[in-house]
C-alpha cells in the first residue's frame, strides 16, 4: 500500500530549509548518473562528502544539522541515455523521515506517460513540487509540445524548479557530453510563467551567465522565485547579492545543491555576504516555509486560480 507523504516538520525548531538536494543512488544501488558523469561532476564540484547519499543518509545528515531539505532526482532517461531512478520510491522513503525530508517528483518529459505520472506522483504520493533539468532532459522547456505538463502542475497546485544556467553535469568532457546550456537559458522560462501564472516556479542557481534574465523575470512575473544553489556564496554575482537582500528579499531561498555543494561550505561563505540581518531567515529559511505551505496561516504566497478561458497556447 502506498504511503502518501505529508510534512510532519517543527518549523520552529529548524534553522534551515534546503530547497535543493539530490538523490542520486537509490537503496539497490542504482545510480541517477552514469560512471563517466559522477566522476566529471565530483571533480568540477570538488566534492569533500559522499558523492551518492541514499535518502537515509540525506535525512539523518539534515536531522544532524537542524535542518530540513527538499529532494528529488532528475529523470533524464531519455536526454541521457540512462535509466532514471524512481520518484515513487524516494516519495514513499522520505514519508518515513517526515520530519526532515520534503519529496519533489521528477518525470522524463519526452515520457508518453509524463503527465500521469506527474498526478499520480502528486495524489498518491504526496510529492510537493517537480524537478526539471532541461539540459540533462534535452528539451526546450517553453515548447509547447510539454505545456500539459505544466497544466497539471499548475492544476494540483504543486511547485515546477527548473535548473538554469551552468552545470557541472558533463563539465570538462569533450562536447560536455552532447548537453546543451541553452535549454537552461531562464528566459524560456518567461514564456511558461506568463502562461500558467498559478503555477509557482523556482528558477535553481544563480542562472549564470544569465543572472540578469533571471532577476528581471523574478522581479516581473509573481509566481517566480530563485534558489541560490549550486555556486559558493562566495561566487555569487553581486547584482544577485543586492536584489537577494532588497528588490527581491521574498523571492529568493536557500539551496546547496547537495551532495554536489554540501551546506555547511554553502552558509560559512554566505555568512561573509553583505546581506541585511532582517534578510537572512527570509532566505535560509521563511520564505521557503510560505512558498510550500508549510505554514497555511501566514502564507502571502498569492493562491492564483488556473486559467479556465481558452489558452493562448493551444
């Protein structure tokens, strides 16, 4: 019988909220990414943990912390080339650890299936919200071939986090591995929050090299958001740092991109960040907890109902 989640989260006690972490191994030793791949994004990240973390180890390394976290894997059968691990099992794994976890969905897009697996990952499962990794997916996320997609998230109510901009993901292999950096260019990103603006969207990492498409989007368009992950604080453009500490102080979270950015490197270097006092638990922390409704009473997240007219895009 299948376990569908639901947070079970002291939001007082948690002195964070992750928005970005990655499952990328699963408990019978299936792996989201090939040999080639993890090899050429530990080395690109530098990264000091365990490369592969099940949903175990995410949820007592985040129970450790105080801290709770957002998972998901990237299903990227069909771009990759290799089988992506399942969404219903890391659903189900983080209903066991509901104290710290909160599940994201992923569905191939090219799938024949997506959408019904994007409601049934949402009634049955209880997933909160759908990873997209266009580059590692290999499709233009404003082709309108994929807008049901969108339709149905933005019908459950549930969040879209697009990656955009760079990605360590086949960094330094010739060709990167055949993965293209424009279908993670934020702007197309522009074209789905105009269409489906009940949808609330999360715009991952700070978009580079496209850092100004994201914060004029994020600035324009209500329903879109952006998750700092991915990038050293330290790194971070400074027109990000000042828009993140005023313009858009309610718009932008904290994410680390874990296990390829662990959180601990993350908050030491944000802590050297000139941002406002005031600003700090809104980004580390509240203004995730509103964007998923984990606090219903003081949610100033406008709740926009679906478009019923005719779409344009149809």
């Amino acid at each position: 019988m299948t376990t569908c989640y639901e947070p079970n989260i002291d939001i007082d006690r948690i002195v964070a909220l992750d928005v970005h972490v990655h499952v990328e191994r699963d408990d019978h030793d299936h792996y989201a990414l090939d040999d080639e791949l993890l090899d050429a994004s530990a080395k690109y990240f530098r990264s000091d943990d365990n490369r592969t973390p099940t949903v175990e180890q995410l949820a007592e390394y985040y129970r450790a912390r105080n801290m709770a976290a957002v998972i998901f894997t990237v299903d990227a059968t069909t771009g990759l080339g290799h089988p992506g691990l399942s969404s219903e099992e890391i659903a189900s794994m983080a209903a066991k650890h509901n104290d710290v976890l909160i599940p994201f969905g992923s569905v191939d897009p090219h799938a024949p299936d997506a959408v019904e697996r994007v409601a049934r990952l949402v009634t049955e499962y209880g997933v909160r919200g759908f990873k997209f990794h266009p580059s590692l997916q290999a499709f233009e996320p404003n082709d309108k071939t994929f807008y049901p997609l969108y339709q149905t998230l933005e019908e459950l109510g549930v969040i879209g986090l697009f990656h955009t901009g760079q990605t360590g993901i086949g960094g330094g292999l010739p060709g990167g591995r055949g993965i293209k950096l424009r279908y993670s260019d934020p702007m197309l990103l522009d074209d789905i929050a105009a269409d489906f603006p009940a949808l609330q969207i999360i715009m991952a990492h700070p978009s580079v090299p496209w850092v100004d498409s994201a914060i004029s989007i994020s600035t324009h368009k209500a329903n879109v958001h952006i998750d700092l992950s991915g990038w050293s604080p330290k790194y971070f453009p400074p027109q990000l740092v000042r828009q993140a500490s005023t313009l858009l102080k309610h718009k932008v979270l904290f994410g680390s991109d874990y296990p390829l950015l662990n959180p601990d490197r993350w908050m030491a270097a944000f802590d050297k960040l000139e941002i406002k006092d005031e600003v700090r638990p809104l980004i580390m922390k509240e203004n995730a907890v509103k964007l998923l409704r984990l606090r219903l009473s003081s949610d100033p997240i406008p709740r926009v109902k679906p478009v019923t007219r005719p779409r344009r895009w149809r």
